[in-house]
C-alpha cells in the first residue's frame, strides 16, 4: 500500500510541476501611429480641462437621454444575440474545464464478484470444484503524466479560447448598445421627417386651393394649377414614403431589443433626444487595445502559441500510468481480512519513431500562430482607421450643419419673397415651385445632418471601445420616464 501512494504522489508532483514546450509569449507592437490623424478635417482645439490620459465616460453618463437608457437596458436583458454569445461563454468555459481535468487522474472504485464450477477433470483434484472470487480495488485508467506539457498546453488554448468567447460577448455588447442607439436615432430623424413631410403637404394643399381660386377667377393660367398639383403629389408621397420608414424603424428597433417598445420610450423627433456627452479629445491610439475584439484577437494569439507546445510535446514519449489498490477473497467476508491486499502498478511509455502527422500538425500550428499575429495587427489598424472616420466626421459636422442651416433660412427666405411676388402679379409660379422644393430639401437634409452628426457621437463611443460597462452605475430608470426638453 505505501508503494503504490508513493507511486500515486510522485506521478502527481511531476504533472503539477511539468513544463510547458510553448514559445514566449510577446504582444506584437501596434502597427499604428500613437496620435491620431490631424489636418483640416480634424478638429485640433482641446479644452484645457481634458487630460492627456483622459478615459472613456461610462454608457450612463453618455447617454443623457433616460429614454433612450431605458430602451437600451430593455435590449441588454432580451436581445437573442447577447443571449446566444452568453452561451458561448458558459460553453467555452464548460469545454476548458473539461481539458483542463485532463491533467488530473480518472480514480473509479470497483467490485467485482464471480463464481465459477469446474468440472472433475479440470480442477486438477479429480473432483468437481466450485470457485469464487470477489474483490474491490480504486483503480486509475491511462492515465498521462505529463511530463512534456503537452496536456497543459491545450489547456493554455482552451483558457485563451474561452477567453476569446468573452470578449466576443463583449464585443456583442458594445456592438448592441451602439445598434439600439443608432436605431432609437434614426427612428426619431424619421419622425421629425415625417412630420416635416405631414406640414409640407399641408402647406402644399392650401397652395393648391389658393391658385385654384386664382384659374376660377382667371387670374392665372391652367399651367399654374398642374404646376401645384404636382407639388401636392409629390408631397404625398414622401409621406407615404416616411410613414413606411417609420414602421420599419420600429420593427427593426423592436427586433434589436428583443420586445416590444412602449411607446412612452419612443422619441417624437431628433430634436426631442438629450444631447449626448461630448468625448474628451487627447485620448491615445493605445485605447484602442482595450477594445474587445483586440482583446479577443490577443487571446486567439495566446492560444496558437498554446497549440505550438502541445504539437512539439507530441513528439517526446508519452507516460501513461494504469494501477490499482483494493483488496481480493476467496469469501465475501473474507474480503477485508488481513492479508488480503492486492494492487497493480502498469506503468507504458510510448516513444515516437516515425510519425509524419506530428511534423506536419507542428508546421501547421506555427502557420497558424503567424495567421493570428496578422489578424491581431489588423484588427489594431481596423480599429484606428474606425476612429479616424469618426474623428474626421466630428471635425467637419458642425460646419456642415451650420452651412445647411444658412441654406434653410436662405430658402425660406427665398421662398417667402418669391410666394409674395407670385401674389402680386409680379412673377410666375415656376419660381414659387424652385423655391418650394429648394426649401424642402434643405430642411430634410438638414435633419439628415443632425442625425448624422449625434449617429457619428456613438459610433465613435463604440468604436473606442465604449459602451461596455456592466450594471455598476445605478439601476436603469423606470418605464414610462418623462420625455426629455427639447434643445
């Protein structure tokens, strides 16, 4: 009995202190600049208040809007995606728990029992013999010290991989977080389109009364008559056309929260949604590598340099130890008598000769550990030229917006003089019609800019790695919360 515990011990004491055959792991260097791009279409001001190190802001202080917060928690508790990457995780974690039991010994308790006749001219006595045998023993089944490594290398891979599924969820989140608020946006800019288009064809319709008042009293020709109906009908359609892009913005909203949204929680128009926090410029590119996907390449990385140990381990011999310690009788009470101890020790090693798979299965994890340094640097400069468009759209927005609003008051203006002049006699109601449209189009593209500008603030949150922040800054607000002042 005290062989086989030593036995037992010694076999434990090497696979716990056993190395590993896998190469050092070195993050590879950013393949990206440490400062983002500059030039005219970046914004270069900085407020003095904003450190050089300056953090991202949690999702609760950037998004202001308690509505939108609401809606955007809905989606963290429904969403099938972020359900489906949770279970990816507890699968990952399931499956590097079971590589890991790997290193650990299988120990079975086993009894046994059997009975046996054997006939006279077998027994060797000349006589008809009964035999019986019983016994119960702990036995260990093949199991591999791992002298080489090569067991904890694949449970090196499978920890990074289940690493990896994590960040992936994370990434899921972030990705959600920002998709929900792109659509909560998107539907308000649609609804203030929407209303726009429902106020034009008003406007338009009471144009067309008036100039069919005007052709009865044959002030004006017939021409002028189609010229506003075509107005009215192209008025129509635009609010056929918002009104279906409406529902579908709240399909689309209702799908990415995995419920229906109350309608208390929708916005009435972009106007209506709180500002959000601006980002702090000065931030460092090496945010960048914080970002889940980063993080999840990285760990992918980890693991391929984890599959280069467990290949070069499959070209040493392999240990494997199958032993056993119980007791045997020829009497079932007899079993735990003294004497009756029995054991087994059997220990195989298995040295390779010649095996052209191992080679081939190194070369290939050595490819492979190459293959994930590329994805790794490339989902790095992905992610800086992901910020950079961001950057470049915040520093020219604001100009854009303020262009578009001097448009819109041009053509309102326009459009006031050339209706007054068409009342008067004094012109024709072809440029009562250019102005009409000109003024339309700047008033919807100018709510299109508004969009794009508040649609580039989250977008750049997310892509700085933004939005992942677990429950930790208070509950979400209530169902039902007030709407937000309109700026």
């Amino acid at each position: 009995m005290n062989r086989n515990t030593l036995v037992i011990v010694a076999g434990l004491l090497v696979a716990v202190s056993g190395c590993t055959l896998a190469p050092d792991y070195n993050r590879p260097a950013a393949p990206i600049p440490d400062r983002w791009p500059g030039g005219p279409a970046y914004a270069t001001t900085q407020p003095a208040s904003a450190p050089a190190d300056a953090d991202l802001p949690p999702r609760r202080r950037f998004f202001r809007d308690s509505r939108l917060l609401h809606v955007v928690d809905l989606s963290l508790r429904n969403n099938r995606d972020l359900r489906l990457a949770s279970l990816n995780v507890e699968r990952a974690r399931a499956m590097y728990g079971v590589q890991r039991a790997e290193l650990f010994p299988i120990v079975n308790a086993i009894a046994n029992g059997s009975q046996q006749r054997l006939p006279a001219d077998l027994s060797g006595t000349g006589s008809p013999l009964t035999v019986k045998q019983y016994g119960a023993s702990l036995a260990l089944s093949a199991w591999e010290i791992d002298f080489f490594g090569r067991i904890r290398s694949l449970s090196e891979a499978a920890q990074q991989q289940y690493f990896a599924t994590e960040q992936a969820r994370q990434d899921t989140h972030i990705l959600l977080v920002s998709s929900v608020a792109n659509a909560y946006l998107t539907l308000a800019a649609d609804r203030e389109a929407l209303t726009l288009a429902r106020t034009t064809l008003q406007t338009q319709q009471e144009a067309y009364a008036l100039v069919k008042r005007r052709l009865d009293e044959g002030v004006i020709p017939e021409l002028d008559l189609y010229r506003s109906q075509t107005q009215v009908d192209l008025a129509r359609a635009d609010l056929a056309r918002f009104t279906q892009a409406v529902a579908q913005d709240e399909n689309a909203l209702n799908l990415l929260v995995g419920s229906p949204v109350p309608e208390t929680l929708l916005p009435d128009e972009l106007g209506a949604v709180a500002p959000f926090l601006e980002i702090a410029p000065g931030l460092s590119s090496q945010v960048l590598l914080r970002r889940p996907d980063i993080l999840q390449a990285e760990a992918l990385l980890k693991a391929a340099y984890a599959n280069i140990g467990a290949a070069r381990a499959a070209l040493f011999p392999r240990i494997t130890l199958t032993s056993s310690l119980g007791t045997g009788s020829n009497q079932l009470n007899g079993l735990f008598a003294a004497g009756s101890t029995a054991w087994s020790v059997a220990p195989e090693v298995v040295m390779p000769i010649f095996d052209a798979r191992a080679w081939a299965a190194l070369r290939v994890t050595q490819v492979d550990k190459r293959l994930a340094v590329v994805r790794y640097e490339r989902a790095i400069q992905t992610a800086f030229r992901e910020v950079a468009d961001s950057l470049a759209v915040r520093g020219t927005i604001d100009r854009q917006i303020a262009a578009q609003e001097s448009l819109v008051h041009a053509a309102a203006q326009t459009y006031k003089l050339s209706n007054g002049r068409y009342l008067k006699g004094l012109d024709s109601y072809l440029s009562v019609l250019d102005a009409q449209q000109s003024l339309y189009a700047a008033q919807q593209n100018l709510v299109r800019l508004r969009l794009a500008r508040m649609a580039n603030q989250v977008r750049l949150f997310s892509v700085l790695g933004g939005g992942w922040d677990h429950t930790t800054e208070g509950p979400p607000p209530q169902e039902g919360a007030p709407a937000q002042a309109k700026r």
